[in-house]
C-alpha cells in the first residue's frame, strides 16, 4: 500500500497540484470531454451543427494539461 502513495505523491508532485486541486482538474477535464463526446454524437446525426465543437473543446483541453497552471489562473 506504500507504494501506491508514493506514486500518487510523484505523479501531485510532478504536477504540481494538491490531491483536490488535482481532483478538480480532473473532473473538469473529464467533463469538458463527455460534453466534447456529446456535441460529435450530436454532430454524427447533424453535420452542419457543432462542426469544430467538439475539435475545440478537445483540443483546448490537451492544451490546459500540457501547462496545468492554465487551469489555475
């Protein structure tokens, strides 16, 4: 069991975010790619609705967890 903190202390560590900071972040992120998920089903079904929706919102989502510091502020 050690071990799995000492990941988890590496990985908050290496991102330099607290347990719910990083909680936070996370769920956020998790959000904004169901509704990314969302928006292309819709799209599947209506092509000329949300054309670069979901593109967007994942493509600005990888960019936030490139930096995480642009999540904070």
């Amino acid at each position: 069991m050690p071990r799995i903190f000492d990941k988890m202390r590496k990985h908050l560590s290496q991102q330099d975010e607290t347990y719910f900071e990083h909680m936070l972040n996370a769920l956020l992120c998790s959000l904004k790619l169901i509704i990314a998920g969302s928006v292309c089903a819709v799209h599947a079904v209506l092509p000329f609705l949300f054309v670069n929706t979901a593109s967007r919102i994942a493509l600005n989502v990888a960019n936030k967890r490139a930096n995480p510091k642009i999540l904070r502020g």
